[in-house]
C-alpha cells in the first residue's frame, strides 16, 4: 500500500498598502502567486501538492522466518556471456539447460531500486540460508531438508504488494519452524513460476528448476526435498518432479495448490510416476486444478475452505475460497504442513 500523498496549502498573504504604493508592492503581496489569463492578472489557488516519496514494496525475503543471508536474483544473469542463452558455455555447472532470453536481458543491478533508463531491478529466484548450517549435511544426526516452491504466474521475489502465493509462505515458515523444534535443518529456496525476459518462460523455469533440484540432490545424497507449486508453479512442480523421478522419487515429495496450465506456455502433461503428490484444488470458479487419480497423488478437493479475499480483489473475508487464496486458507495449510512432516517421519 502506498502512503497518502500529503497536502500542503498555500496561506494568503493579506497586505493592506496605501493605494499610491499598491503597485508597486503587488508582487510581494501575492506572496509568489502564478500569473495566468490576460496580462498582470494573478491565480491564488493552491500550488500543488509536493510528490512524497514511495517506500520501496516490501519483499518476500522480508516475510521468510530463516532469511538472514537470504539472497535474490534474476536468474537472466547467469547469461555470463551475453549470447541471450544460459547454457554449460557460461559455466560448468549450467551443462544440460538451454533457455533462450531476450536480448539484453541481464541490465539490471543493486537490490530492489531502479537502474538507468527506468527498469526497475526484478527477482524471479530467492534462495535462503539454511536454518543450521552445521547440521545442513550429510554428517548431521538427522537427515536435513529443502523446500523448494513455485510461486504463481506474474510473481516478482522483490515485490510482495499483490498478495498472491504468500501462503506458500506461510507454508515455508511453519514448517521450518517445526523442524528446527526437531533439530532438523532445512533452507527455502523460492521461484518465481516463469524466467523473466525467456520467450518460453514457464518452459524455461522447467528447465532451471530440475537443474536447481537435481544440484541439490546430487551434492547432499542424505537430503530429502519437499517441491511445493501454486498455480502455474503446480506444473512446474509436476514437470520438475517427472523428469526427476527415476533418480530421486524416494527422496522427494510433492505438493500442489491448485494447479493450472490454462495460460502456460506449452501443455504440459508431464507426471511423475513414483514421487507421493498431495494434489490440494478448488472447484469455486473457472481457474482451479483437479483430482487426477493416480497411484502415487492423494487428491484433495478444500472448495470447502475459507480464506481471506485476495488483495488484488479488494480484501477483507473470510470467504470461499477462489485459485488466489487456496493457499492462505487455513486449514489447507495445516494439511500440507501434516502431510509433509507425515513423510518425513516427524511427529
């Protein structure tokens, strides 16, 4: 929310003046009025009021329980060679993606402010700390863990004002701090569910978050990962988890929140076969998932639920749920955050 400007009125300046030296004396007397319409006429009215600054939008990293080193990004810039491609000839470790970008797609810099020419500086990656650092390996007493989420379409990591997708959030942090209670790390990495300035953005995101996960799974093979979706970051869920699924479905579980394709760059069908999915949807209007059926997904129909109104549609409830807020309802909440501890194997 911005604050109201403030308004500031000009005072009249009342001067009484012998008549022979009015003239000469008009200028001050006017206190600095404008002229306007024939010459020597004046305009009293109020100057306008001066523009007061606009805080910067309060950013995700900001609501993150665990966000001391906590970092954003634009995953554009791993584009280290300018060629408008991230692919292994910009560094060893990004062998196996190819994402086309836009030219120019990297012009941004500093965190969160503008930059030359009026682009504001945007995040589509934010990548926490772990909650422990010592225990966030393989030599630890308990296994450690990472949360990973996709967050809906349109959301930018610097920028929190439209509400959408915080109850993943909500989510995150609930359930760090039941692990912590537990003594088990973990660390929040948060995506956005399109790469900015990719032609093909939800496919691209596709692309960077199997590489992301599969990093991960690879450098600790004691970690376990709960990948959690919100709308289009659902997909993202479902495709990252398929291409995965042979190599880490034992170690990876699942969560969507009303997943959609509808608007998705590419129809996307991909399921994996064996990694346990809780597929969370609402029926209340025309954008909501659906139960799928399948072995491995719990499907889970929370048109029930309530949930606060959506900021973007003016606030206030509870209300039924709707695709933007199946997230923040409360119960639906706790059921993920049950049914991932009941994986785990945490009380």
């Amino acid at each position: 929310m911005q604050p109201a400007k403030a308004s500031v009125r000009w005072r009249a300046v009342v001067c009484v003046l012998p008549l022979a030296a009015a003239v000469l004396a008009l200028v001050a007397c006017t206190g600095g009025a404008q002229r306007s319409g024939a010459a020597g006429a004046t305009d009293t009215a109020s100057a306008p009021p001066p523009a007061m600054p606009t805080p910067p939008p309060r950013k995700w990293r900001e609501l993150l329980r665990a966000n001391d080193g906590a970092r954003e990004e634009l995953i554009a810039c791993h584009d280290a060679d300018g060629n408008a491609r991230i692919d292994g000839a910009d560094a060893p470790e990004l062998a196996g993606v190819a994402i086309d970008l836009v030219p120019n797609a990297c012009p941004y810099s500093g965190d969160g402010g503008s930059v030359p020419g009026g682009r504001r500086v945007r995040a589509d990656s934010l990548q926490g700390a772990p909650t422990d650092a010592a225990a966030y390996a393989c030599a630890a007493d308990q296994r450690p863990v990472l949360l990973m989420a996709f967050v809906s379409a349109g959301s930018d990591l610097l920028d929190a004002s439209s509400g959408e997708s915080l109850g993943v959030l909500d989510i995150i942090n609930a359930l760090q701090a039941r692990l912590s209670e537990r003594g088990v790390a973990s660390r929040a990495s948060i995506y956005a569910s399109a790469v900015f300035d990719a032609p093909a953005p939800q496919t691209a995101m596709e692309q960077w978050g199997e590489l992301a996960l599969r990093r991960e799974m690879d450098a600790l093979p004691c970690l376990r990962a709960v990948v959690i979706g919100h709308s289009h970051g659902g997909a993202t869920v479902t495709t990252v988890t398929a291409a995965l699924d042979a190599a880490y479905g034992d170690r990876v579980f699942g969560v969507l929140l009303d997943r959609t394709i509808v608007l998705y760059d590419r129809f996307a069908t991909d399921w994996p076969a064996r990694t346990p999915l809780l597929n969370i949807f609402q029926t209340n209007e025309g954008w909501h998932g659906e139960a799928v059926g399948f072995p491995d997904v719990t499907d889970v129909d929370a048109s029930a639920e309530q949930a606060p109104v959506a900021p973007s549609d003016g606030g206030g409830g509870p209300a039924p749920v709707t695709h933007k807020t199946l997230d923040d309802a409360p119960a639906v909440q706790a059921r993920v955050v049950d049914a991932v501890l009941g994986w785990l194997g945490a009380p």
